[in-house]
C-alpha cells in the first residue's frame, strides 16, 4: 500500500503512530510523533491506519453546504481541514466574528491569483467550500483570502482583512486539534489573526542592543550556535536577569535570532528544555509565523540534546 504526505501511520516495532511529513526517497520517509520530533524511517517499518474508519474517499468535490453552531469561544474566522479517509481533506470556513462576513478565496500559482469563489457567512455559520487531497500536498497552490466583516451600526467601515498561507507538511501537521464548530478533531487555522512581518530592511540596520543592559551580552555581535534559554544559564552567560521570566527568554531568543539571520548564519540551536512545553510552543509558533527568515525548523540533535532542543534554519 502507498504511503503519502499526510497519511497517520503506526510503527511495526515500536508503540508509536504519527503523521507522514516528508518523503525521503529510498522507500524512506519522515514520520512525526507527538513530541514533534520527526524520525526517518523505512516504508516496510510502518503500517497506514485511518484516521476515520467510517470515511471513504470522494472523487467529487461536494458542493458548497453550510451549518449552524452555537456560538463559542475563540472569536475569529476559520479554515479548517477535516479528515474524510486516507487522503481527502474537506475545507470548511466559519465566522465566529462579526454579523456577516464576505470571503472572497483565490489560488495563487507563480504570482498570478486566481479566483475560486466567494461567499457570504452569517454569524455562527460554517460552510463547505471544497476539498484537498494530503497525497497531493506538494502540489498546493497558495491559499489566498479576502474577508470583510459587515456590521449592522459601526462606529467606523470595515476594513478588509488579507491573509496568504503557503502550507508545508510539517508545520500543517501541528495544526491538528479539537475544532469547536465541527466538534472534532482537524487542522484549523485562524484567519483573521494578523501575522507579523519583519522589515528585513530595518532588521539588517537595527541596534540589537537597545534593550540590553550595559553589562550583558551585545546582542548585535554574531551570537553562538547554540543558546540556551534557561533562565540560569542566560544569567551565568551575561545575558542579564528579569522578573518576567518567559518574556525574557523570548527577547533573547527573538534578538539572537534576528542577529544570526544579520550575520547570515544558515542555523542556530535553542534549548528550551522539556518541562510543559511552554517556551517550546512559544518559540515554534513565532518561527511558523516568520518565513522571511527562518527557512524551516526541527528538533535538534535528540542524542546531544534529548527532546528539549529546536534547530533552526535560517534563510
């Protein structure tokens, strides 16, 4: 049985499942498991299960369906991708934000977009807009949407909100959770929420050591390969101290990194140790959210750094 992009998959020889994310060649594939660690193996070493043994796969794209939910937590608009068999994915959009929304959707391909549809939702309502095919993920145009949210009375007119993803099998795979308006598990993004760029321009011309103190670190020198954001270590190596720890961590970690994509360094290691995950999430959701300059991300060396390291590689 062919195994591709996306497909959950159980190990023959140990008690673990995980998401196909990479195709390695050589019947080799990459395999991530929960800790988001993503472990090369051989295609004969794992078998394919279904996410949902009910479903089945569709060779038509269903037509566009809407629905109702009461109305929850978070507010926003939302993309979600439900699983419907070993390869389909089905794309719903919801508003949860304002009385009426207008989204209109494109493709973009090699700089040119292309409309696929648009469509009015009402509060709390959810609608069927198409479908993906996992086993075709490298193949995945650019996701383009418009939205305009429409209120009744308003203080001020509305102001269209853009937004552009460009999904890559290992960083979609981390989407997956509990998605309140279908009330199941899929990978749900929220599309409304604004993703800060960096101003490479201003990066490359930026005083790193504003907001360092005088006896610490110069955060604009090349920093080190690897740098440890635990609050002692930070301390014992001149980084300075805080009482908020984790926004501290942070700093260090957004400047160093913003420093080593100056020097032009192709990665950097952070350990950010296990413990709740915390600082780990932080971190990957800032480096997710950063494609201008970090080129893609992984545990680091889990024999040299146990599963509390990320590697980070940077355009």
């Amino acid at each position: 049985m062919a195994i591709n992009l996306g497909d959950k998959v159980r190990f023959l020889n140990e008690n673990m499942e995980g998401i196909v994310t990479s195709i390695k060649g050589n019947n080799t594939i990459g395999v991530t498991i929960e800790s988001d660690f993503e472990i090369p193996v051989l295609t004969s070493e794992v078998v394919k299960i279904k996410f949902n043994e009910q479903a089945g796969n569709k060779e038509e794209v269903a037509p566009a369906k809407s629905f109702k939910v009461q109305n929850t937590n978070p507010l926003g608009v939302f993309l979600a991708f439900e699983r419907v068999g070993d390869t389909d994915l089905d794309l719903y959009l919801h508003n949860n934000f304002s009385e009426e929304v207008i989204v209109v959707y494109y493709h973009k391909e090699q700089g040119v977009f292309h409309l696929q549809k648009q469509y009015k939702l009402e509060r709390e309502e959810s609608l069927l807009i198409g479908r993906a095919k996992l086993n075709q993920f490298d193949q995945w145009p650019s996701y383009y949407f418009v939205i305009l949210p429409l209120e009744s009375v308003s203080v001020m007119p509305a102001k269209s909100i853009q937004m552009e993803y460009n999904f890559q099998a290992k960083t979609f795979h981390n989407y997956w959770k509990h998605c309140f308006f279908l009330n199941k598990q899929a990978y749900v993004f929220r599309l409304d929420e604004s993703i800060e760029k960096l101003n490479l321009t201003a990066l490359k011309a930026r005083d790193f050591t504003a907001k360092v103190e005088a006896n610490s670190v110069d955060l604009k020198a090349k920093p080190n390969s690897i740098i440890d954001l635990h609050y002692d270590a930070l301390q014992r190596n001149g980084f300075g101290s805080a009482s908020d720890i984790t926004s501290f961590q942070m700093e260090v970690f957004t400047q160093t990194l913003e420093s080593a994509y100056v020097h032009k360094m192709k990665e950097i290691v952070y350990i950010h140790g296990v413990g709740n995950s915390y600082l780990k999430n932080k971190i990957r959701t800032y480096l997710s959210k950063h494609p201008e300059i970090v080129a893609g991300f992984e545990d680091a060396d889990i024999l040299k750094f146990g599963s509390g390291a990320t590697l980070v590689s940077i355009k």
